[in-house]
C-alpha cells in the first residue's frame, strides 16, 4: 500500500484517501484514526491503520503522518496489537528498514518473527513477517 504523500492539501488528502483507503473498506476492511499525544498541539491524529481479513486472519498495516513521534508509533503499534490479537490472529509485513521496531515490539510478547517473504515489496525487496502471539 503506498504510504502518505508528503504536503498535502485538504483536496489531495481526499483523492488519496479514496484512491488508497475506500477499496480496503470497500473489501470489508477496515480503517482506523490513530490518535497520539504531541506536546505542541494535545491529541491529534498521527496516523491511520488499515485491516483487511481473510476469516480468522488479520493483515494490519500503519501509515503514519509527519507529527507521529517515535513513542506514539510505540505505544500506538503496542496497544493496537494488543487489541488485534484478542479476536484474530494478525500477520503483519515488514519491510527491511523497520525490522527492528517490530522485533522490539516482538520483546513485549505481541509479535514473533515467522518467517520471510521473498520479493513481497518488489525484486530482491524481502519482507520479514511477523505474527500476533496469543490472544
């Protein structure tokens, strides 16, 4: 899934959101607001995550907007997959470059490394995926 354009409008937000966002809600998916503390502005949105299922199984996916802090990617990811893993088993994507996030995250018993899959995000561009643990 592509992620957020930088600079955007009001307008381009929209052309994107429907482009990228309606078909997966369209598909039965989900989308979500991610809400983060910032210190300049309070609660604003940091974020959006996407669900798509396939029965029991769930593929989340995190996009996240420019004030996102690493903590609030931290604690947000965390509670998110908390949640997640109480209903469905969650399978999650990672690319190279954000491996070590997830593995950290893998340390508060949310996530495991499963396995990897070989040219997902294009030509000798591997994901490492990552499964919920428990519920």
């Amino acid at each position: 899934m592509p992620g957020l354009p930088e600079g955007m409008d009001a307008m381009t937000f929209n052309a994107w959101f429907t482009s990228v966002l309606m078909p997966i809600i369209e598909g039965g998916g989900e989308v979500i607001t991610l809400v983060g503390r910032t210190v300049e502005y309070g609660e604003i949105p940091v974020g959006v995550a996407t669900l798509e299922y396939h029965g029991q199984i769930a593929y989340p996916h995190h996009i996240w907007y420019p004030d996102a802090s690493p903590r609030n990617k931290l604690e947000i990811t965390l509670a998110f997959l908390l949640e997640l893993k109480k209903s469905y088993v969650g399978f999650v994507m990672v690319e190279k470059k954000n491996e070590n996030f997830f593995r950290h995250l893998g340390k508060f018993g949310v996530l495991r490394k499963v396995g990897k899959l070989y040219d997902w995000f294009g030509p000798k561009d591997h994901a490492t995926l990552f499964q919920t643990v428990g519920n």
